[in-house]
C-alpha cells in the first residue's frame, strides 16, 4: 500500500471504522505521519481517535505516538493527550530528583 493510499483510508472515520486488525496493520505501516502537513496529521488522528478500541491499539502499536508527530492523540487508557502526558512525566520526573529543602527546627 502506497503512503498517499494509506493517508487516504486513515484519515477518513467511516473508513477506519470498518477496518479489520490487519488492515489497519497494514494502513498504518504505511503511514509516515512526520511527513505530514498538520492538517492532515490532524484528520488522521481524529479519525483514528473515534475508531473502535482494536483499531486503536494497532495504531498505537505500529506508529510511535510519543515521537511528537501525535501530541493530540489520546493514546487507550489515558484521559490525556500524548502533549499533557508528555509534561506530566517529566515534572514528576524533576520533583522526584529535586531533593527536599532541609528546614530548621527550632528548639
């Protein structure tokens, strides 16, 4: 499947809707969503974000959501975007390795 087809099915939701696993396997390893404009990117993963739950988890199988091409997807299980997430992760990260500031007690 050539990448213009694959774009062509992804980013339609009635398309990607009737899809079975190994279409959509095949869809999405032909897609290479860092060369796509924004709004095409954009048109994917909405279309992908609407797709029942088995389509969901191919996609997030055969493209790498957290390579910063789909910031605005919200990957299965989370209640975030992959942007939000993103941020969460590395703040956590950072208040865990700042250690406490010492306070002193007075007696």
């Amino acid at each position: 499947m050539s990448p213009v087809e694959a774009l062509s099915i992804a980013s339609d939701s009635d398309a990607v809707a009737k899809l079975n696993v190994a279409e959509a396997a095949e869809v999405f390893q032909a897609l290479v969503l860092e060369n796509l404009p924004p709004d095409q990117l954009e048109q994917v993963i909405a279309a992908v974000q609407d797709a029942p739950l088995e389509i969901r988890q191919v996609f997030e199988k055969e493209i790498n959501v957290f390579g910063g091409a789909a910031d605005n997807y919200v990957p299965v299980g989370s209640s975030v975007d992959v942007k939000t997430r993103r941020v969460i992760v590395v703040t956590t990260a950072f208040m865990i390795a700042i250690p406490p500031v010492p306070t002193r007690r007075k007696i």
